[in-house]
C-alpha cells in the first residue's frame, strides 16, 4: 500500500469507487483490464449492492466494443416524427445499439469477482474527505481509507425525487438547468405491429406539456418495443401522467391491438453543466458527478466509457488525474440549445426537427458525440434560424 492513514484501524486501498452504478462499474472494468494496475486493492461500497434492470442504455458506435456481446438489440435506422412531419435516416457508418441495465452490472461484476483484490462493500456513503496522502470515506457503520477515491454519488437521491407529485430545483440558482425526465414500458403486443429496424428516435405527436416532450420507441422484434415519454422541463410529472401519455399513444398508433406491459423504468437525469462535484484533493468525480452526462441530450453511456479509460490511462502513466471528456467547444453549443431550450426561445420539437431534417444522421450523432469538425458544427448550427440561434449564443458568451 503507498499511503497508508495514521489511523491504523482503518481500512486502507489503493483505490476506493464509491457508486457501483454504470461510471463505477465502467472504471471497475477498466482498471481490471490494464495489466500494470494489477495487484492495487480496490474496494466498491454502493447502498445496494443487488443490482437490478433499473435502465437500459443506448447509445451509437461505429465499432465494437467488449460488452457487444450484452448488445441486445440494434437499429441501423432511425426515424424522426413531428406534426406534419416524417423523416427515416440510415445510421452508417454507426450503429445505434440497446444495453439492458442490469446484463452490463452482472458481467462487470462476475469478471471483478475472479480478481482478489477487490472487496465489495454495501453501506450508505455519508461523506468523502480528503486526507493525507488520500481520502477517507464515511459510511453509515464505520470509515475506509484510500490513496484515491473515484465518486459517482450526487448530493441529492434521483430515485427519492421520483416518487415526488412536483419537484423544485435542488439549486435554484443553476442555470441553466432542466431534468430529462422519463417513464418507460416494454410492450409486447399479441400481433406484429413494429418494423424491428427502425428505431423511433423522437415523436414529437405528443402532449407537450409546455416543454419539450417526445415518444421515444424501440422495437425488440415485431411484437415488443420499449415506449418512453421523455419531457425536458423544470418539473417531473406525477407517475399517472406518464402512464396515460403512453396508453393514449398506443392506442392511437395501434388501434385495437391488444398488448402486455413486461417491464417498465423510469429516470430523470439532470440536463445541465452545473458541476456538482467540489473539488478535493484524491477524490475524483465520476459519471453524472462528474460531469460526464451530455447537457443538451441526457446521453452519458459512451462519455462514462470515454472517461474511465482516460482516468485509468492516467493512472498508468502515473499522471495527474482529469475526469473531463466534453471539449470546450461542443460545451458552448450544449449552453446554447439548453438556453434556448430552457427559456423556450424555440420549441422543442421545431429544432430537432430542424437538425435532423438538414443533415444526416451521421453528421448529427458526430455532433451529440463531440467528435464532429468545426465545418460540421457549423451545417448544424445552420439549421437552426440565425434570429433564434445568434442572441443565444451571445446570451451564453457574456455569461461566461
Ligand atoms: C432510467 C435511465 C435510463 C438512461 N438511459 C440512458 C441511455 O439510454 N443512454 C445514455 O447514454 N444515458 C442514459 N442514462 C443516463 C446515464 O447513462 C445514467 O444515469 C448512468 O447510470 C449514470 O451513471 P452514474 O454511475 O453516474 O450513476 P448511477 O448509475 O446512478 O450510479 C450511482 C450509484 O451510486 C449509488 N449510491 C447513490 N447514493 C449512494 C450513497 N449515499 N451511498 C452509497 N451508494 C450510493 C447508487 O446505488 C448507484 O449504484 C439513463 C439514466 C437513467 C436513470
């Protein structure tokens, strides 16, 4: 051990991932891969330990992956829909891809468990102080010690806010700030009524709810589709809400088909570029903490990947740790659509119909993953009305 506290009593690791949640599975993975790492004590402490399917995550690669093999379902097609409008684009050279939640959980920690050096905890983390040479974690029942500690634990519970009928902003003061909010259900009809290859990426034929509000349908086969009502707004919706948006819209697009709910989910991830996370020596934010979701579109899968193989290249070279993975650039432009968003400049369903109906799909996915060139950003910032995109822009620069 490099740093061991002066309180001998304690528990010592080399690393301590605090949240075993997607970012700290991901660096749990990530740090068991990379040979020069092996033989550093890990522990992984989360408040539950017993893993559920809680989410499904999707996302776009033009590869393949390790975890290709939990793929469970792929689009090389997507759709677009709004009021008078219609648009199927081909995905190449990507591919949009469907993880189930609790496939990914179980294949990190079945791998994680064949090493020695990783111990597991289940406890309540209540705080993450830095210390000499490293940082101390309390939870409910004792305290543990660690050279670094890797958090994905926010300040406030996102499950505790779901059960709420309305919900006030943690922080009044964050701006720009929205919840991506959303419930879920996986259908399976009695008759074939989807086209598999086609994912539904956003239908904007739907109660908007003075915000921004789409379907968001994936099929599995013929028979089956995830069906999430997502709304960007300030305020999540009470349980009912969801339900009956998702039942009038199954029974208006599929009229008199029977079906059956096998699964449902639900989540509200913060659309904002708020940094939740203060800034302590040896402790290092991961995930949603630390910054890693997309502000302007919620996805945070592949940014949480980028991110734990940065930190643990990092950890290799025995370099100063950085967790950032958004360039500054395309943090300009995240300001930018949340603002308009935000403060309704635009509606919703008229930007991305916009930017979708202007440009490939390719193009946009190059853009929402912040790989695209400047020329790119520029045709997508074309699509939107210079009246409405130029005053945005300037509001954000002088807000800087
Ligand atoms: C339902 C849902 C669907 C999503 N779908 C997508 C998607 O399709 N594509 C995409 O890119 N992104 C998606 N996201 C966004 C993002 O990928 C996820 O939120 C992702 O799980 C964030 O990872 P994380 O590790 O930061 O947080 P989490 O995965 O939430 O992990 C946090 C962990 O911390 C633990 N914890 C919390 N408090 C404590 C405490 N006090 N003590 C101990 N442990 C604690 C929790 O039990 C949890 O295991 C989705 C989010 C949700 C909620």
């Amino acid at each position: 051990m490099d740093n061991q506290p002066t309180d001998s009593s304690i528990s010592s690791y080399n690393y301590i991932i605090a949240g075993a949640g997607c970012a700290g599975l991901s660096l749990l993975y990530q740090i068991l891969q990379a040979p020069t790492l092996e033989g550093k004590t890990i522990l992984v402490l989360d408040q539950n330990l017993e893993k559920s399917n809680d989410r499904t995550w999707c996302f776009w690669e033009t590869e393949t992956s390790s975890f290709e093999h939990l793929v469970k379902n792929s689009w090389d097609k997507i759709s677009i829909l709004a009021p008078s409008f219609q648009k199927e684009l081909t995905t190449a050279p990507f591919t949009y891809k469907m993880i189930q939640g609790l496939d990914y959980y179980q294949f990190i920690i079945e791998n994680a468990k064949q090493s020695n050096n990783v111990s597991w905890l289940q406890a309540k983390v209540l705080q993450i102080e830095s210390s000499t040479n490293g940082a101390i974690v309390q939870y409910e029942g004792g305290q543990v010690y660690a050279s670094k500690v890797f958090t994905s634990i926010l300040p406030f519970q996102m499950h505790d806010l779901l059960s709420a009928q309305k919900y006030s902003l943690p922080h009044p003061n964050i701006q720009p700030f929205l919840w991506q909010h959303f419930k879920g259900k996986v259908v399976r009809f009695e008759k074939s009524v989807f086209k598999p290859n086609i994912a539904r990426l956003m239908d904007f034929n739907v109660p908007q709810k003075e915000a921004t509000a789409f379907m968001y349908l994936l099929p599995l086969n013929e028979k089956e589709a995830l069906v999430e009502y997502t709304i960007f707004s300030e305020t999540i919706l009470a349980n009912t809400e969801y339900d009956e948006v998702i039942a009038a819209y199954l029974s208006k697009n599929y009229p008199d088909q029977s079906f059956e709910i096998i699964h449902e989910e639900k989540g509200a991830i913060p659309m904002t570029q708020f940094d939740f996370a203060s800034p302590s020596e040896n402790i290092y934010a991961i995930g949603a903490l630390g910054a890693a979701i997309k502000a302007s579109t919620g996805y945070a899968f592949q940014f949480i990947q980028q991110q734990s193989k940065h930190i643990v290249h990092q950890l290799v070279k025995n370099k100063d740790i950085s967790t950032k993975v958004h360039t500054s650039r395309h943090q300009f432009y995240d300001a930018v659509l949340l603002y308009i968003l935000q403060h309704r400049k635009m509606q919703g369903a008229v930007i991305f119909k916009k930017i979708f109906e202007k440009n490939e799909a390719a193009t946009v996915f190059k853009f929402l993953s912040n790989t695209s060139t400047f020329w790119e950003d520029i045709q997508i910032m074309r699509s939107l009305p210079t009246n409405i995109f130029l005053p945005a822009a300037l509001h954000v620069l002088l807000r800087r």
